[in-house]
C-alpha cells in the first residue's frame, strides 16, 4: 500500500455524516423562513392596527399632519404667563385688563401667594400661584420662580398651545401685533423671541442677547419641552443672577438657542418722557410696552397713564397693525405756495409739524426726550437718538399735536390728532413761516387698515399725501403704501 495514491476527487466522509450533515442544515434553513414568516406577520397586524398617517413607505417622512397645524397661528395658540405679587396686583391689574381678552385668551397671573383680595376680578387673566420648585439653592427665590412660568405652563399639559409668552404685570400686549410677529415662526422648532433693553447700561450689566422679561418675551412650544429637562439643574447653577430673565436666558444658552431679535417688544427702560420713542417706531408691529408706572403718562392730554393707554388702545382696536408705525409726507410750493412743510405721523399716537424740510433719515430718528433707566443720563442708547433744541429754540422745535378722535368706518378709520405745545416753552416762535404752521389746530389722518399679511413681507414704511385745509386750520393726511419705485422725499 506504501506509495499508492488516493483518486483527487474521492470522497473523504463517511454516508451517515453526510446524512447528518445535510440535516443540520435543512433544519437551520426551516428555522430560519418560520422567524422571518412570524416577524413579517406581526408587523403586519401592527400596522394594520395603526392609524394611516402612520402606514409609510421607507421614502415617506413620518411627520403626522393635523389640521390643527395648518392653521395660522391666532390667539387661541398662545398662553400667557404674567408674573405678579399678590401685594402689588390689585394696584396694577388695571394694566393687564387694558388688553386682556377673557373670552379670547388663555394664561394665569403667577403670584408668590394666594391674592390678599377673595372677589377676584372676571376682568383679569385667572391666577395660580408659583411652586417652589426643587433645587437647592434657587427654588425658594422669587426670581426663581418668575422664571419656572414658562415649564409650569407647560407641565399643565394644555392642548393645541403653541407658544408661551411671559410678562410683569406692569406690561402691556397688543395681541393682535403678537399673533403677527409669532406667525412668523415654526412654533415645532425651539424659539426664544424678545429684545433687549433700551438702555446700555442696562444690556452692558444684564446681557446684549437677553430677552428683557418686562418687555415680554416668547418660547415656542418646542422650547418650553426642551427647558422643562433642564429647569432645575439649570436654576440651581445661576442661583447668583438677579433676575428671572436673565436665568432664562442662561438655560436657553446651555441648550445652545439664540435669542430671536424683534423689535416690537419694549422693556422701555427709560425715564421721565418716552414720548420721542413712540413718535419714531421702528417699521414693525408694536407688541409690548413695560415700565409705565416710571414714566410720564404718554400723552399730555390726559392726567393719567391709564387713561392715556386706553386712548392708544382704542386707536389699536381699529387698526391693529398700523399702531405707532410712522408715515412721512411734505407740503410743499407745488401742492400748497410757499409752503415747504414736513409732517411725521405717528398712527394712532401723535404727528409732528416742522415748517421746514427735514430728510426721511432724520425724521425717523426718535428725539431723546428720555432718559437711561439707572443713571438718567442721555445715552447710549440700542438706537439712534437726536437732541429736542431747548425751550428757548422755540423755532427749532416742531408743532405736535396728539389723538383726539378715532372713527372707524367700512372704508378704513379717520384720526384726528389735536395741538398741544411741548409744555416748557418759555416764548413763542415769530418767524413768518412759523406763524403759518401755528394756525394749525389738527390733522386728520385717513387710512386703509393695513393687512397684518404685510408683517410677512419685507418691511417698509408707508407713503402718504398731506394737503392744508383752506382755513390754514387743519391739515388732512392720507396714508397709502407706496409705489413700487416711490420715495418719499420731494424731489
């Protein structure tokens, strides 16, 4: 047998391994097909039982639909969160019930206790008072509280909410101007929407990208879930900071959100006349107004702020969108001889009267009748400001004239606005064409209400037309958006 070869191709197992062999695999494959069948079955029925916007093809998203979400965003989206103290509210809710809604809107007064007054007013938003919370070191603090509204909203579970939006209770909404900025904004995504302060100072000290929480500020619901995981940790780190705001900002900055700048939030940190702010409105929808227990009432021709409010508020009600947003127009040789007048309309607030021409880039600028919140200096200011000459200037001054009379009819609204002096002239101007302008008791304003559509656009001031009334008593505006190539200026 020594040196014989084996043939290449013979086999070397015996049968009855072979037969084992082929066995094993025949079972492994049988196992095998049963799981895939009982797997591919099960997911059958589980879809099956599933709603349909579930049952997706692997290319489909599988966002769910509803049509809820295709609607736009309105006040019944919108839950408020004002923060108070049971001390101080029955003094100050006649600010909220300025704009409150109790038909309309949904939200609570927070206050660090039970309200002191047992008839609560059916005027007022309902109140709840604030929990304590659970960190160590912040919880029991009333700033630590303040900035828990927003996740104890949201841990109330409230269906078809959209946005949470804070404010004191010193702070004024105009809630149409608040839909139409939130509209804006995809309430799925994580926002926080606010502005800064006024004041330099006041941003040097707090934060340049900090939403000022009197002013008001916004976090859409996927925030507010998005917070709710971190409040704690997050209150007990920056237990050392002053304010609720400033808290708040500091756990959105942990989360790596920004701060969403819009400029219709006022924290007005400012002092004694804010009226140079009001009368120059950046072109964007005002949303809010704050500290207007610190400043005089807006409007001289009333004794106080509340009344003086009421009076913007009544305008607002007419024309949401067009509230205090500016208007430039001229009266000059071609529509009236000899005259070279230049007019400012505030809507719904004041207009100005200069009996010369002044440049669109200077009558936008607010005057500095105001000043910063700490030092009640004259700046800086997060906005350009330009001097009022002193009262002996008196030539150097424009003639102003404030909201008398609103009419709202089916072709749109008509204000009037009624003279009143800057109330510390020292003498009267004598110039001849000053003399002129000084006959002028009141400007009516004819306006189309303005679409809130138009805050989805690019943003631009409207044109207007101005005439003088033959009897050199009145001049009548009208406000109409602008061509497409129109400026203002009279060339």
């Amino acid at each position: 047998m020594a040196g014989k070869v084996l043939p290449v191709c013979k086999p070397y197992f015996l049968k009855s391994e072979i037969i084992t062999g082929i066995l094993r695999r025949i079972n492994k494959t049988s196992l095998c097909t049963l799981l895939l069948f009982s797997v591919s079955l099960i997911s059958y029925f589980v879809l099956l039982s599933a709603p349909y916007n579930w049952r997706l093809s692997s290319c489909q998203s599988a966002t769910i639909t509803t049509v809820d979400s295709l609607q736009p965003t309105n006040l019944s989206h919108i839950v408020f969160g004002i923060g108070g103290s049971a001390r101080t509210w029955n003094r100050r809710r006649w600010y909220s019930e300025v704009w409150w809604r109790p038909s309309e809107m949904r939200g609570y007064v927070w206050l660090d206790e039970a309200p002191i007054e047992t008839n609560w007013s059916a005027a007022s938003p309902p109140w709840r008072v604030l929990a304590a919370g659970t960190d160590r070191y912040a919880g029991h603090s009333a700033a630590a509280r303040m900035a828990r509204i927003a996740t104890d909203m949201y841990g109330l579970g409230m269906e078809g909410v959209r946005w949470f939006v804070m404010g004191d209770d010193d702070t004024v909404f105009f809630p149409e101007n608040l839909v139409a900025v939130l509209g804006k904004y995809d309430h799925e995504q994580i926002y926080y929407i606010g502005a800064p302060s006024e004041s330099v100072e006041q941003d040097e000290i707090h934060s340049y990208g900090m939403a000022f929480g009197g002013g008001g500020f916004a976090i859409s619901y996927a925030a507010a879930a998005a917070l709710y995981g971190v409040i704690d940790g997050c209150l007990e780190r920056y237990a050392y900071f002053y304010g609720s705001d400033q808290r708040v900002h500091a756990c959105f900055s942990e989360l790596g959100v920004p701060l969403t700048r819009e400029p219709g939030f006022h924290q007005v940190d400012l002092r004694r006349d804010v009226y140079g702010m009001l009368a120059a409105h950046p072109v964007a929808p005002l949303v809010s107004l704050h500290h207007i227990d610190f400043v005089q009432p807006i409007s001289p021709l009333f004794p106080s702020q509340l009344d003086a409010l009421r009076t913007l508020f009544n305008a607002a009600r007419t024309d949401p969108a067009r509230t205090l947003q500016q208007s430039i127009c001229y009266l000059t040789g071609r529509s009236s001889p000899a005259l070279n007048w230049s007019v400012s309309v505030s809507w719904g607030y004041t207009a100005q009267l200069y009996p010369w021409i002044v440049e669109p880039n200077q009558l936008e600028v607010p005057f500095r009748t105001f000043k910063t919140w700490r030092s009640f200096r004259k700046g800086p200011f997060g906005f350009n400001t330009r001097e009022l000459a002193p009262p002996d200037l008196p030539c150097k001054r424009p003639l102003r004239f404030f909201l008398d009379r609103v009419a709202d009819g089916s072709n749109g609204t008509v204000t009037e606005y009624k003279s009143f002096g800057w109330g510390d002239e020292s003498k009267e101007c004598d110039e001849p064409g000053f003399r002129a302008a000084a006959r002028v008791e009141r400007v009516r304003v004819f306006a189309q209400r303005m679409d809130p559509k138009v805050w989805q656009k690019a943003p631009r001031r409207q044109c207007c037309d101005a005439r003088r009334k033959t009897d050199g008593e009145c001049i009548e505006i009208r406000i109409r958006e602008c061509g497409l190539r129109e400026s203002t200026f009279p060339l």
